[in-house]
C-alpha cells in the first residue's frame, strides 16, 4: 500500500535529516516511526491493564526501601 502525505517544507526538512541520519530512506522513516508509535502505545496499554489486574487482585505493592530494610540489604 502506498499514501502520501502533505507536510511543510519545514517537516520535510526535519524528516529528511532524520532518514539521513538513521540511513533510511524518507519511506522508511516513517514506516518504523509509524510502527515504534503503536508499539509504544500496546505497551502502555497493556501495561494499565496487567496493573488493573494486579489492583483488583487485592495485591499491594510496597516500596523497595522497605523490602531491603526488611532484609537488612
């Protein structure tokens, strides 16, 4: 599948140096930021989710301080 889309000549140039910089074509740059993007968003996702499960859970975390304390670390 192919799209363009329109970006200032300003965004072009930010881009452009970015592929650049990584040694990937303008196409690609976008294609990883595109996908870092959704990835970083499944994570946190799911991260609030396994978080609400542990909440609901009846579990309680407790400070590291604390855990080292307790065990004279």
């Amino acid at each position: 599948m192919a799209f363009s889309i329109r970006l200032t000549e300003e965004e072009r140039n930010l881009a452009e140096s970015y592929a650049k910089l990584h040694s990937v074509s303008l196409g690609e740059a976008f294609k990883q930021a595109l996908f870092e993007k959704i990835e970083d968003e499944y994570d946190v996702a799911v991260a609030e989710e396994a978080y609400k499960e542990y909440v609901d859970g009846g579990r309680k975390s407790y400070p590291i301080a604390d855990v080292w304390k307790e065990s004279d670390l």
